[in-house]
C-alpha cells in the first residue's frame, strides 16, 4: 500500500508541476481540455498547485502510514475531482472519453481511499503489539523475569501471544486452596520441568503470597520432615500426577478430604502452570536448568537466617 500510496503521488504531484510551470502546453496536450472553452491561465495554475498538494501529501502518507490525516487531505481534493468527472460521465460521454477519464483522473482520485483499512488495521496492531509488550516489561520489572520470549512471540504472532497470556488467570487461579500446598505443588512441577528462570519466578510469586522461605527450601532440599502436612500431601499430589503414580488416585482422595474438590483443581492447576510455561520455552529454544536458581535460594534462606552470636560477658 505505501508503494500504491507513492506512484499516486508522483503523479499527481507531476500532474500539478506541469499545470504551474507550463499551464498553455498542459491545456493543449491533455486530450479534451481544450473543448472545455478557452485556456484559463491562472485557473489552470490554482488547480495545478491543488495537485501538487494533493500529491505531496500522498508521498507523505507513503512514508508515515500511520497518519491518515495525510490520506484524508489528498483525498478531500482528488476524490472531489473524481466525483466530479463521474457525475459528467453519468450525463453522457463518448466511450473513449470515460475510459480515458477512469484511468487518468477517477481511478487515481479515490483508489488512495483504499489505503485507509489497511493502515488503520496496521495501526491497530502495532498500538496492540506495543501494549502486550508494555504490560510485559511491567511484569519483567516487577518480578525480575525475562520475558523476552513473551516479546519475541508478539512480535510473531501478537493474538497467539494474547492467547497464551489469556491461559494465565487459570493456571494463577488456587480455588480457595492455601498458597502454601498450590505453590508447593506448583514449584515442584517447575523443578521437574527445570526452567531456572521459571523456578525463580514462581519462588518469588510464592513468597510474595506469604510462603515462608524456609519451607520452600526444605521443599527443595527434600527435607520433607521441616514441611508442614499440607505441603507434604501437596508435593506427593505433583509428584503422582507428573509420574502418572498408581496410587494418585487415593492421593487425590486424600487431598479432596483435606481441600475438597475446589482444592484438588488448585492442585492441578498448579500443576499444569509449573509445566506449561517451562516447557513452551524449552520449546522456543528459551530454556535453562534450575541449578543456578536453586544457589541462589541457599543464598537467600541463609541471609533471612537468625545469626548466632556469642554469648555476652555478662549473663
């Protein structure tokens, strides 16, 4: 469109140059004109600084697509002047003279208008990539997450990128189960998938939902004796459903009779949440192993660890 957009313009702005510099030879070269009455000198000239606006704003729109108001002022004249010569035809013309005037001054004048659709849908989605991406970045920042591979798939496919954000509100939903036994749940499918970056997120959303570092640790570690019962039930609930564990069964009734059924679709949500995202990065190429994350866990528990000082000289 912005190639269809610049031949018009070159057009009707060489049109325009044409009627400014040399009105006497445009009024005996164009074919009809001359029929039309004697040759008005100044208002040849008034017309031909019309086009030459008319296309310089084409050329304009060529390069800046986003700005219709480009288009709109070309077309206000050109699309006048096609109607014009349409409305003339109407009254009767010679079948050489129509053809002449539809290729010369109709189909120039409003073919421009069909660069409207196009670059408002294009200005639709680049406004619509820039906000995904805008709500990424917000998402980056707030929780140290790299979501460059989010922003590599707008930039490919920005609904299909919606669309797998708009999975999101599910796999985040607990359905009244406690944050403690979803994030356990959660972490330990993320591990299996081993997505350092991911691990690190959900570490960081767990927290912020009030889990205690020292219990993610000891999730981690595999110290199951540090856990409370409900993170205990949870990781073996993640553990079955990821192993495909004949016993999963009696363990999803155990975890009914503690949650009840809302908390056994927290579980499995979690479930699919610390698989999904791990896994379509691994598939974009994205991925990257936890055991740097789990170094930086340490790190962390250590710091929120009491220190032990020595005794004071005086009891």
């Amino acid at each position: 469109m912005r190639v269809l957009l610049a031949i018009i313009g070159i057009y009707q702005a060489a049109n325009g140059i044409v009627m400014l510099i040399v009105p006497g030879f445009w009024y005996s070269a164009v074919p009809g004109v001359p029929d039309t009455g004697p040759a008005n000198i100044h208002f040849i000239r008034d017309i031909g600084l019309a086009f030459l606006a008319a296309g310089a704003a084409l050329l304009m729109a060529s390069r800046r697509p986003d700005d219709g108001r480009l288009i709109a002022a070309a077309t206000i004249f050109l699309g006048g002047h096609a109607i014009c010569h349409l409305i003339e035809m109407a009254h009767g013309t010679t079948m050489g003279a129509a053809a002449r005037d539809i290729l010369l001054i109709v189909v120039p004048g409003l073919l421009p208008l069909a660069a409207f659709p196009a670059r408002d849908q294009e200005s639709e989605v680049m406004m619509f990539k820039r906000l995904l991406k805008q709500q990424l970045w917000k998402f980056e920042n707030r929780y140290g997450y790299d979501t460059g591979y989010m922003r590599e798939l707008v930039d490919t496919d920005e609904f299909g990128a919606l669309k797998l954000a708009l999975i999101s509100p599910f796999t985040n939903e607990r359905f009244s189960l406690p944050a403690a036994a979803y994030f356990t749940a959660r972490i330990t499918a993320t591990r299996r998938a081993d997505c350092g970056s991911c691990m690190k997120l959900v570490i960081t959303l767990a927290r912020e939902a009030g889990v205690e570092l020292k219990a993610i640790e000891a999730l981690l570690n595999g110290a199951a004796a540090l856990l409370p019962d409900e993170m205990v039930l949870a990781e073996r609930y993640a553990r079955a459903v990821l192993d495909n564990d004949p016993e999963l069964p009696d363990i999803i009734d155990a975890c009914e009779q503690r949650w009840g059924k809302a908390g056994v679709a927290g579980l499995s949500a979690a479930v699919v949440s610390g698989q999904l995202y791990p896994t379509f990065k691994r598939g974009l190429g994205h991925g990257n192993a936890c055991e740097p994350v789990l170094a930086w866990l340490k790190a962390e528990a250590a710091k929120d660890r009491p220190q032990h000082h020595a005794e004071a000289e005086f009891a």
